[in-house]
C-alpha cells in the first residue's frame, strides 16, 4: 500500500503515521524525522535543514525532493510506504508524481486529517517527544503516565524547538500557503480521503482503517 499522509502542522500525522505503518507493515517516511536526525548528528544536511526549521519555513524543494527520491529506491518500500510531512508543496507532488510514473506504481490513497487551526497551536505548544525512541506525548491530551519520562521506554521528554508559540503560528501560515493547494491537487486525482482529526487518537485510526479498507 503507497500512502500519503496529508494535514497541517499538529493535525496528527506522526501519531497515526506509526499506528499505520505498524498495523500495515509499511516504512513510515517522515522528512520532518529525516531532518532532525541529520540535525542531531551534525551533517550538513542537518545544518542546511536547521535554517530553515527554526523559522518554521519550508526547506528547499530540490534538497527535500533528493532525499524522498533516495529514500523510495530502498527495497524496503518495494511493496508500499508511508510519506508522512511529504509533499508539501505542488513542486513537490509533481516530483513524487513523475517519479513513481517512472518506477510504475501509483499512490493509493493520500489521507487528509483535518483539524481547526485553534486547536492546532495547543497541540504543538503541548506537544512532547521521547530523546530516546521518538514517542509522542502531549502533556493535556496525551500524557505520559511517569513524570516527565517515556512510557515506552523510560527516556527523558523534551520540547521539540519548533514548538514554541510564534514558530508554530509561521507553520500554519506556511502550510495554508504552500501545502494546503495540495487537497485539491489530490482531489483531482482520485486519491484524497479526508478523516476527522478531532477525535480521539483511536477513534481517527479507526477512521483512516475504515477509509483504506477495500481501496488498496
Ligand atoms: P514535520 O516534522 O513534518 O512537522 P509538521 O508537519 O509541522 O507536523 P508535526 O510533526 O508538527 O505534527 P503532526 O501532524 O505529526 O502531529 P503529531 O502526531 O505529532 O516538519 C518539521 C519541519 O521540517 C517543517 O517545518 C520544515 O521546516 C521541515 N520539513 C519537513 N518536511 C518537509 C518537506 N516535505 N518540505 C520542506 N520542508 C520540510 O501530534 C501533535 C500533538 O497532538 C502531539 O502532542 C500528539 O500527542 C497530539 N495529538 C495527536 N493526535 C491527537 C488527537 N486525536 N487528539 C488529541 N491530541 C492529539
Ligand atoms: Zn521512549
């Protein structure tokens, strides 16, 4: 199954991008995660990358379309993948689109959480990460049950630097200027399915289950 995760910055994307890959054994992309990693390790990608994090811009096209491309030709995404925070512009769409023109495989589904930009900023300001393996918390709506500590692994939890009010705001600005055009870029062809990211974590899962079952 080849899935696109659509949606704006707090929508829920990374929280049902590893219920997903899980429960359909599928590779979950994340550019986002690509470039923290390569930020954590100081490449220079990383560091090229944090310019452009810090201000809660996008990074540059032919940089993020490069490593998608690299990414995809791994053999683990041979029977489907996960693209969660990818496209996130037209340019970008059209890249993924021509290159999986070329390797003859289409996008199943591209789905589309959506969820009110109010509640978008107090699910990033409260948003915690685990140091360790990467688990999401939120400290209002889902919280860790150890004090300040990873549920699943008992690693420390910390703030993401993106996260902070004013970096957030400029991310939803960005994501209504270059990405939302995407809805119905996806619409036109065939492919986008939108789910209520309101509700709870689980019933959402059970949303995008509804949505994928029989399509693929
Ligand atoms: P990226 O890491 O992709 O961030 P994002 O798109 O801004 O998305 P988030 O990770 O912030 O949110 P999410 O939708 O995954 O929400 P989550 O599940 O964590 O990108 C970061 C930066 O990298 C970009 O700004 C850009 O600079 C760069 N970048 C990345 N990809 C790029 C690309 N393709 N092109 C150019 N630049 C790129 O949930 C959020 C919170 O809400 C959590 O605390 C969670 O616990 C909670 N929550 C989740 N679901 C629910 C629910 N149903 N009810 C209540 N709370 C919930
Ligand atoms: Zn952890």
């Amino acid at each position: 199954m080849r899935l696109i995760l659509l949606g704006p910055p707090g929508a829920g994307k990374g929280t049902q991008a590893v219920k997903i890959a899980e429960s359909y054994r599928i590779p979950h992309i994340s550019t986002g995660d690509i470039f923290r990693k390569a930020l954590k390790e100081e490449t220079p990608l990383g560091m090229k990358a944090k310019e452009y994090m810090d201000k809660g811009q996008l990074v540059p096209d032919d940089i993020v379309i490069g490593i998608v491309q690299e990414r995809l030709q791994l053999t683990d995404c041979q029977d489907g993948f996960l693209l969660d925070g990818f496209p996130r512009t037209t340019d970008q769409a059209k890249a993924l689109d021509g290159f999986l023109k070329d390797n003859g495989y289409p996008i199943d589904r591209c789905i589309n959480i959506e969820v009110p930009f109010e509640e978008l900023i107090a699910r990033l300001t409260g948003r915690r990460v685990c140091k360790t393996c990467g688990a999401t918390y939120h400290v209002m709506f889902n919280a860790s049950s150890k004090d300040g500590a990873c549920d699943a692994c008992g690693g420390e939890l910390y703030q993401r630097a993106d996260d902070n009010e004013g970096t957030a705001k400029e991310r939803l600005t960005v994501y209504n200027n270059q990405t939302a055009p995407l809805i119905e870029y996806y619409t036109n062809q065939g492919t986008l399915v939108t789910i209520d990211g309101l509700q709870s974590i689980d019933k959402v899962f059970n949303d995008i289950e509804d949505a994928l079952r029989g399509s693929c």
